[in-house]
C-alpha cells in the first residue's frame, strides 16, 4: 500500500459543494458577529483542507475570527465563557441552517450535514501584544473542565506545509503521503482515530530528503530501503512526545501515536 503520486484528489464536485457551505456558514457567522453579508470575510481553511493534506473523507475545519470585543466579553461571563462562545456561534448557523445537526464539541461547532460532509468551526480572535501587533497567533475557546483559552497558529503551519511540499523541496511528496496515510487508516482502521495535525507534523518531519523525482532526474540506489520503511524507522525511533507542528512549533496531541504505528505498518 505504498504512496503514489497524486493520490486521493478531492472531485470538483465535492470542492464545490464544500465551497458553497463554506461561504454559507461564513456569512451566517458575519452576519451576527459583523454586521456584514460576506461570504469570505473574517475566515479561513484550517485543519487538514487548509493544510492542502484533505481527502474525501476528511471534516472540513474553518477558522472564523471573531471582533475582538467580543472576547472581552465572553472572559467577563461568569461561568463557562469558551462554552457560551460557542452556543453563540452555534445558533448564528442554526439560524440558516434550522434543520441540520449542529452542536458545540468541546472547541469547536460542529455541523453533520446529512449527506455525511461534515464541518468543524473554530471561533477565534486574534491576540495583540503589548504594542496593538498581530503575529498571527489566534486565541480560541476550549469548553472542557470548566472552561479555558487556547492559542493557534494555522497560516504558519500552512505555510511550511507548502514550503516542504514544493518542488525544489519534497516536489509533492509530502501533501501526496500525508493523504496516502489519511486513505490507508480509513480503508483498514475506521474505528480508530487518528488526527489530522499529528499525521502532517510526522511526515513533515520524517520525509527528510525523500521528494519524488524532478525533470531530468534519475532513481538513486540509495540503501535499499524504501519510502515506507525510512518512515516506519523514523516512527521506530521516536516517541509521541517528540512531535510539533510544522511552522508554529506547538506540541501535537499524541494521543493517536499507536494508530500511526498501525498505520505505518500497513502500509510497509
């Protein structure tokens, strides 16, 4: 079950129907949050799809960023604000879509369509430093144990992401396994979980020099050892604790390490 190049696209039809509910939810957020009717305003792709990493199968996760005086107001809330955060974003997409399953999970809103697509919403707010800057780095609600606030930084993730994926670089090799790992698990272990992020940030570090071939380049010998093997090896020698995530540096949740493992070694 060895990786291939271009494998597990996403069909046009999908995209687009992934589109259209994108620019949906965004606009129903805008709506009660902005005052505004944009459909792309105040959002973005997160998670696997805005990684460039997504197959069919994948949930759709989006980032919608939120005024900042509204994060003022929810850490003044008695009680659980992450979670009163959430209800609000919530019924703001219950509102156009009264008929859909749609409920907040611990940081995110989620949204089952009954076609099965289904969408994971994170409200954020952008965190400004001491002197009214931006870094990027995003402040999002975590509703589990009472309530808390946690930080994200997905545009440097997506960028490194691109940047090892080019072609002076893996030339493809890294989005095409990082899908091929996604397919595998899906096909042989559905039952099991395995995150998106923690599947990226182990590729992103374990494909070394491995790329697929460029124009004019010949196979090299090597040792002998494949693709899918340098991988396992470098599963071998590592732990759960020794993953972060491409471009922000942030710890991966290893929860899901032995599922890789399994994963890994399907696929050798």
């Amino acid at each position: 079950m060895g990786v291939y190049r271009d494998n597990h696209p996403i069909d046009s039809d999908t995209r687009s129907l992934i589109s259209k509910r994108y620019k949906t939810i965004t606009k129903a957020v805008n709506g009660d949050f902005w005052n505004s009717n944009s459909e792309t305003a105040h959002s973005r792709y997160v998670g696997s799809y805005g990684r460039g990493t997504a197959i069919n199968v994948s949930d759709l996760d989006v980032l919608v960023e939120l005024p900042n005086s509204e994060y003022g107001h929810f850490t003044s809330l008695s009680g659980n604000g992450p979670s009163r955060l959430l209800q609000a974003v919530k019924k703001a997409i219950q509102d156009t879509y009264p008929r859909t399953d749609i409920h907040g999970d611990g940081q995110v809103v989620v949204v089952n369509f009954s076609d099965g697509m289904k969408f994971e919403i994170l409200p954020a707010f952008q965190k400004i430093d001491y002197w009214g800057d931006w870094d990027g780095t995003y402040i999002y609600p975590d509703s589990n144990m009472g309530g808390n606030w946690l930080t994200t930084e997905p545009k440097a993730e997506q960028n490194a992401m691109a940047n090892r994926n080019r072609y002076l670089e893996s030339n493809g090799l890294l989005m095409d396994t990082c899908k091929h790992i996604r397919y595998v698990r899906s096909e042989n272990f559905s039952s099991y979980h395995l995150s998106g992020i923690l599947i990226d940030s182990f590729v992103y570090s374990a494909i070394g020099d491995w790329h697929w071939l460029r124009d004019g380049e010949e196979r090299s010998k090597g040792n002998g050892v494949s693709y899918e093997q340098s991988l396992l090896d470098y599963y071998n020698n590592h732990y759960s604790w020794m993953v972060f995530a491409p471009g922000s540096g942030m710890k991966v949740d290893g929860d899901d390490w032995e599922v890789l493992g399994k994963v890994l070694r399907k696929m050798v």
